[in-house]
C-alpha cells in the first residue's frame, strides 16, 4: 500500500521522538511517497530546530544520513490542484503538496500535524493515526 509521509513523521523517525517506532510499525511494508519538496523540508526543520537549540549540527548530520536511508517515491505536484487547496484549507502550499499527493495517488496521509489531518479529513482524505 502506498502511504504519504509527511515531513513532521519523517523528522519524528529520524530524530527519535516518542512516536518514532509506532511510525516505523505503521508504515513497515508499504510504499512511502510524498510531494518532492520534503528534502527541502526537512533542511528547513533542521535548521528551525538549531533555532530553538533543540539539534547539535552533528545529530542533524546523523539525522539526514537517516533520512537518505528512507526508501521515498517522490511524486510531482499538481500546482493547479495544490493552489486549490490551498485556498480552501487555508494553508501554506507546502502542506497543501501532501494533501494533494495523498487525493491524487488515492493513499492515505501520515501526519503528526494536527491541523494538516484536519484540513485533509476535511477533503476526505484517509489519515493514519500515530
């Protein structure tokens, strides 16, 4: 089955948060694909979290040496779509990519995001549950 990952659970592996192996279960056997900006993204969580104090640059290096290591399908945006949503969700285009994935290639997302599954449920898009 494929699975639309998001930058939030992808970070929460790599980083060994709390919810990390339950990811690990949810998604071991299946497909993970996502819009083709989470590299960018998860740059950018890093670089949010030296911000904060929260990463050494050595864990951050460790960290994307994980993240290279996650088999991902990277699926092109519909931009035209992704406008749409973004519109009607009222959300940045970076997370209206992931809702967009998920409609279109008929998965379900995977997100810590709270306001992003509640934005897709509201476009009837499958969320999984951590």
């Amino acid at each position: 089955m494929d699975i639309v990952i998001d930058t939030s659970a992808l970070i929460a592996v790599i980083v060994d948060e709390p919810e990390r192996n339950t990811i690990i279960k949810l998604t071991s056997g299946n497909t993970l694909i996502g819009p083709g900006s989470i590299p960018w993204e998860i740059g950018n969580a890093f670089s949010a979290m030296f911000k904060r104090q929260r990463i050494t640059l050595d864990a951050a290096q460790k960290g994307l040496s994980i993240f290279e290591s996650i088999p991902l399908r990277y699926i092109k945006p519909d931009f035209v779509n992704t406008v749409t949503i973004s519109k009607q969700t009222n959300m940045y285009a970076y997370d209206a990519y992931f809702i967009d994935c998920a409609i279109r290639q008929k998965a379900p997302l995977l997100t810590l995001d709270k306001k992003l599954q509640s934005a897709a449920q509201s476009l009837n898009v499958q969320i999984i549950g951590v």
